[in-house]
C-alpha cells in the first residue's frame, strides 16, 4: 500500500488534526465526536447544517465546511457512517434556535445513524430535520443502499442549502430547497481502477487492465456492469448518457456541469472531460451556465471521474453563484 | 495505460479547450500558440505576467491564470518545454507599455526556449524580463538541469509578483520581489509511484513495491537515493529535514508551509501530512504563518508529496495574502 498513513486508525484523527491546524481561525476539531465545526457556530438565527458520511470521500464533507457551506461535519472511519452517538453529540453542539439541518447521502449505514440520532436530539427538545440526497442514476439499489445512492450530486444540495441559512431562510424552507436541488440532480461515476482502504492495505476490489467499472459506487460497489477501456470520448458517452436521459435534460434546459474526479485521477484529465462534455450538452441544446471542475466527492486514490448535472432555475442558479468561504483553496 | 485520453497529441489542447470552455468569461485559449491568457490583457498600466513549462504539472501553470496571477501560461507538451516560436508569440500578444516578466523554472530546455523567444522580443523592441525559478533542494544538478529544479515552491514567486504587478509595481520592481521570493524558498518531494505520460502510455520508471523516490523531479527524474517505504511521519522526515538545513530555517522564524499533492495521492494524506509537518516545524520554534495544502504542481498522476517552506517578511506575507481570482475553484 503506498499512502501517507502511520496508524490506519489514526488516519482520520490525524487528517482532521492537519485540517484544523491548516485554519487555525476558523475551523475546530473535537476529538471526542471526530468532528470538525466553525468557531462561530452555532449562530443565533441561523440553521445550523451538518453533514456527515464515511471518510474516504474529500473533501467532501470536512473540507467544504465555512461561511456559506457547512457549520459541521462529522465523518465516520473510511467507509464507514459515522457512530449514532456522535452525530447526536453534533447535533447538540451545533443547535441554535433555529434548528440544525443534517444532510446525509442515501447509505443504510448512514441513514441509520442520522435517524437514531435525530430522534434522540428531538427528545432533548431540540429542532432538527434530515434531508437525504440520492442523485446517482447508476443503479436503482445497491450493496449499501436501498433506493439510490447519494454521490458527488450532495455538492450542490449543501451549497444552496448553505448559502440559503446564511440569507435566514428557516428549517422548513431549506428542506425545500435541498429537496427542490436534490429533484434536479443526476450523477453517475466510472472506475478506471479499484481504491485502497488505509486499514486493508490492498486494493478493494479487481479491475483488470483492460476493464472500467460503469456507474461504480463511491466505495468501489458495483455499478451497471463492467466495460472495456476506450477512448476518452467512449468512456464519457457511457455516463453522459445515462445521466441525460434520467431527468431527463432536454435541449433548452441551462444546467450546472460538474466533472467530479474520484481522487486519483488528475487534474488535466478532468479538464480534458469537462470540455468534451460541455461540447456535447452544447450540441444537444442544453445551456451550461455554470461549470464544475475539480475534486468534491472522491474514492479515496481510485483513478476514475463521474458526471453531474443540475438543472438550473432563477433560485437555484442563485443559491449556487452566492459567496462561501472554505479552507480549502489553493491560492 | 488507464486515463482519459483520446489522441494523446491532442491531451493538451483538449485539456486547454476545457479549462475555456469552464471559464468563459475571463480565459481565451489561442490554439496558435497553445496558450491560455486572461480575456482583458495586456493592460496598460501592468506588466503582463506569463509562465511556461511542460504540461503534466497542473494546476500549474495553465490553471492559475487570472487577476493577481499570471496573465497568461504558455505550455508545452507534456514534459516537454514550449517551443520557442511559441513563447515569442505569447510576449508579443501579452506585451503591454509596462513590459512582459517571463517566469521559468530552471531547467534547460525551458530555459533555452525563453531565453530566444525573449532575445527575439527584445530585437522588436519590447520590454521583456526574466526570471528563473530554483526551489528544490534534492540535487545540484539533474537530468534536465544545470543547478536547481524549479518545483512547486514556483507558486509562491508567481503569487508574489503576480500581486506585486496588481499594484503597479514596475518590471524592476517584479525582478526583485521575484528573486526575494526565490531566495527564500525551499521544496523537497518523494514519489510512491511512478507517473504515465499519455503518449508513452506506459510508467515513466519503475519503483518497488516497498520503495520509494526521495528528492524526486517532477518528471520523475532521480532524486538523492531510493528509499524504503515507510509510515507518513517516517517518509516525511526524509524531506522535511533537507528543507529546513537548506536555508537553513530557524527557531523564530515565521514561515508558509505547502504540502504538495504530485497528482495521484489523495488530499485525506495531504493534510495527514499538513498535520505532522507543522507539528514538527512548531516544536522546533518554527511559526507557520500561512498554509497551503493541495495540488499545486504535479507530475501527472504520480502518487507522492512535496513540501515547501517560505521565510516570510511583512512584505511577502502581505503580497501572498493579496486577493486573487482564478478560474479553477471548487466552489
């Protein structure tokens, strides 16, 4: 296993620590949840939203939380929801008067920690809802999943949900805003090769050299059915496809485009994507008015990239184009 | 060879074709001349900021395009320095009253090409200045390079002068500032695996299973002596130290830290390693005044990491904390 790791267990304890150390002025960790929130969370008039899943995933959702995103996130070990008992110590800990928002991708796992936990949050009487985000149109259930799978899609949902608390919109109105985002969000992701858990040490699964993995899980689960290895173009039309037809997005729509790399693809790879998909939606007459390249939901080091696209209306358009403020940048 | 690729002579262009197409409001791409430049230079009262190399290395430079950056990026193919022709058309296009500053990482093909394109600028009467970039600590001289590699600490000097020009320094003024910047620069990095260009289709050299390259190039060039595969603090150890004599840096100091992602190794191991390099540098009285995790010049997709550290005065510090837009962001 090549990877930067000293104990696998202390793989996500010590990558929160860097990620606080690296933003000393606005993000705390606490050790005891695994958490990593705002220094000035909770606000007073302000929904709190939290987001958590497995690690593995990055930089969602640690390091998409600041002004505008997230007020918290709690993750779990790699690929694994994160224990009921800290997503409700979250939920206390981020609870303002107006209300915590969890935001949780459609696992089992994660589903059962979010629910357990928000009923034990609401019997100490505090405001809390759930929100769920399945756009991945790869598979209708899946080894973790029943119903669809949450997957690079939740970007979109918490950026307008973040950005619609900060104008003070109350709990009832984000869940329907991240209802309305999640409606109009289609995603599905190919691998080029198997990832690599720090604790197994070797590949999670095998994916021969002349093989790619159609509508992969962001844990490695199985897609659609395995492929061959072609062309850039070949490959995009495999996912583009699917993805199109499910809304479906027809000529006339104006859409955001995400091109999602899943952690070990890089960067000049996802460019070249990103154009030959945009030419394409163009061709069929679909407007792309904002653009996504980049790194938001990955496979921990599984080379391989997905496709997402929202279809934009005036409000959403707007939730999505409002200032935030994360840790992670580059300059 | 498992990448997006279609004809891999077209791997840069369609990269370029990308990155316009994601930002169309403020980057043109000239297939003429292979370049990326800001739609509104040159401007007459700044000097225009352009930096080439080979492509493989993004973001850098192509993707850090934009006000208080560079004003344009004229790259290669992959690994391989722009041809001369090229980055003479690019000083021309860029050339504004206050002059054209021409950043290099030293290394001699690249050298070569923008000391002629620059020697032909001048011959028309423009005014042009360059400057060579040398961070890496590892090797004296190298396979492509008499004297030090320029690597991922060129970030800082592009950052620098590029805020440096938003203020209306004069090209004099940018060679100072620049050559400070580069003076008080150091990077070292190891590689975990090895990278594939897109043309050969292939690994570029071969690394053990249980090895790994310490003082690597960034086109995979040999560093100081092959390694073992060891914990992250172990393997991190082997760079950091190299850093921190080379200047040398000392108890007092105030410093920027960049942990650099080489294009394979997940951002979860880049602030693992964040983490435990500014531990590290603390205990020793080391003060980390500003952090910068991520990608910021890679060798395509080579698993690996390099560390930079910038002995920061009141000026420099201001100047890396200038504003800056550019067109790749996550959000």
């Amino acid at each position: 296993m090549k990877k930067f790791v000293n104990d696998p267990k202390q793989f996500v304890p010590q990558m929160l620590q860097g990620l606080a150390l690296a933003n000393p002025d606005t993000l705390t960790y606490v050790p005891d949840y695994n958490l990593i929130m705002r220094k000035d969370a909770p606000r007073d008039g302000k929904v709190s939203i939290v987001q958590g899943s497995g690690s593995g995933h990055e930089p969602a959702h640690v390091m998409t939380v600041g002004k505008g995103m997230l007020d918290a996130a709690c993750p779990g070990d790699v690929f694994s929801a994160p224990p009921m008992d800290y997503v409700y110590e979250t939920a206390k800990l981020l609870a303002s008067p107006a209300g915590v928002l969890l935001l949780v991708n459609n696992y089992t796992g994660d589903r059962m920690a979010f629910e357990m936990a928000s009923e034990l949050a609401e019997a100490d009487g505090l405001k809390v809802k759930t929100l769920f985000i399945d756009d991945d149109v790869a598979v209708q259930d899946s080894t973790y999943t029943v119903g669809r799978r949450g997957v690079a899609g939740n970007f979109f949902v918490m950026k307008a949900v973040g950005a619609a608390a900060e104008e003070g919109a109350d709990l009832d109105e984000l869940i329907r805003v991240g209802e309305k985002v999640n409606s109009v969000t289609r995603t599905m992701g190919l691998a080029l090769t198997p990832c690599t858990p720090p604790a197994k040490g070797s590949p999670l699964f095998e994916l021969p050299e002349d093989e790619i993995e159609i509508g992969v899980g962001i844990h490695g689960e199985p897609g659609r059915r395995r492929g061959k290895l072609g062309t850039a173009d070949e490959m995009l039309a495999e996912i583009l496809e699917p993805v199109v037809k499910d809304l479906p997005f027809s000529s006339g729509d104006r859409v955001a485009l995400m091109i999602n790399g899943l952690g070990g693809t890089p960067i000049s790879e996802l460019y070249l994507l990103y154009g030959r998909a945009h030419q394409q939606l163009t061709d069929r007459g679909i407007e792309i008015g904002r653009s996504y390249v980049g790194e938001y939901c990955t496979s921990l080091d599984m080379a391989g990239a997905s496709i997402t696209l929202v279809r934009l209306d005036d409000e959403i358009e707007r939730l999505l184009a409002a200032p935030a403020e994360i840790g992670v940048r580059i300059f």
